[in-house]
C-alpha cells in the first residue's frame, strides 16, 4: 500500500484533552516517525508536531478524530514525495 509522509500541527487549548489525544497518538504509534510537543505556558497551550508515515486514508483519520477532540485544533502538510519514488 502507498504511504504518505505528512506532518500534523495540533494546538491544544483545554488540557484535560491531552489524556484523548495521548491514546489517539499511542493508538496510532506505528504509523508516528517523531512527536515534538511544546508547553506554551505564558498562554496556557501546548503545541505538537507529529511525523507520520502511512496511507493518506490513515492520515486522515487520524487528523479527523484529533480535530473532533474539544479544544484541540489540528493542520495536516502532506509531502509529495510518495513510498517508492
């Protein structure tokens, strides 16, 4: 199956999502090549990067349960270099 590389940016804006998101990510672990998470705490904000490498269905999925969480927003950024090229 084809993969993706992608990169999502999420800020979370209410802190008892993160246990949700934290499952979601952990759910997804296999298709995760690195996390980088940034406490902004003069705003009261985390901010997560997360590099992924799975089928753009998968991405997607994962983008879409992430947005559905309460206070959290999520940005995807699909790279065009696609698994093989």
């Amino acid at each position: 199956m084809e993969t993706r590389v992608a990169v999502l940016s999420i800020i979370v804006e209410r802190e008892e999502t993160v246990e949700a998101l934290n499952a979601l990510l952990h759910a997804y672990g296999r298709d995760i090549i690195g996390r980088m998470g940034i406490p902004y705490r003069a705003r009261g904000i985390n901010l997560i990067s997360i590099a992924v490498d799975a089928p753009q269905d998968r991405i997607s999925a994962l983008a879409g349960k992430i947005g559905n969480l309460p206070g959290v927003s999520v940005k995807t950024a699909y790279s065009e270099v696609k698994a093989g090229e």
